[in-house]
C-alpha cells in the first residue's frame, strides 16, 4: 500500500512539470481583399504601396499593366518605418500581365508593401497598374 501511494506522489509530480502544449498555429483562410495600386515609375525610381493583411492568408500579387511595356521590379514585403521603404520579402522582374506574378502566404497579420522599381533597364517613365489580394 505504501508503494501504491508513492507511485501515485511520482505520477502526479510528473505530471505537474510538464511543459504545456501550444496553441495550434491559425489555418489560412483564401484571399478576398482586392487592392489596386497605381503609379508612375521615373528612371532609377522605387515606389511602395502599404497594405494591412488583417488574417494569416494566401497573398496574391500581378503587375497587370505597364506602359509602355518595360521590364520592372515587383516584390513583396514589410515597410521599413526609418527608411520609408519596402524591405522586400520575395521579388522578381515582370512585365505587365494578368497572371499573378507573386503568391505566398501571410504567417502573421500586419503591415505589408508591394514595391515596384526600376531594375536599371528603364529608359523613360512608366505608369503601371500592381493588384493585390489578400486576407
């Protein structure tokens, strides 16, 4: 009997030191916030557009127009408050297109960019049209 109760004492101290399960981490829902960002990119220039992702969730970028047609650089990534500029996550050189160029997930709510740069071919100014979608 007095075996029994020590082993009973082990167990439940065992069992209050354990360490404690994590919440799960939050599944991504679909992307259904629709924003377009439009500009005009000078020779040598950088512009960022600031979006606020309100859920874990999908993000889908396009570059849907350029014009006149040229090559840009297109990225995705966090606004940089002391340097007023898009310190870019994942990005790429595109052209104007409705086929979405950038697609990732959210892992956190919060403050995003969408950066569109001059990647040192152009040689005039381009306007451009960039839609965003996400949760």
């Amino acid at each position: 009997m007095r075996v029994l109760a020590i082993l009973m004492a082990v167990a439940v101290f065992t069992a209050s030191c354990t360490d404690p399960t994590p919440p799960a981490a939050p599944s991504p829902v679909l992307p259904t916030i629709t924003e377009t960002f439009s500009g005009t990119l000078t020779v040598g220039g950088h512009n960022l557009h600031p979006f606020t992702v309100q859920q874990v969730g999908g993000i889908r970028v396009s570059l849907t127009s350029v014009d006149p047609s040229a090559l840009v650089s297109l990225g995705v990534g966090t606004p940089s408050a002391s340097t007023g500029s898009c310190a870019v996550i994942t990005g790429l050189n595109a052209i104007g297109s409705t086929d979405v160029q950038i697609s990732g997930t959210a892992t956190v709510a919060g403050n995003f960019c969408v950066s569109v740069a001059d990647p040192g071919s152009l040689v005039e100014s381009v306007n451009y049209t960039v839609v965003v979608l996400h949760s």
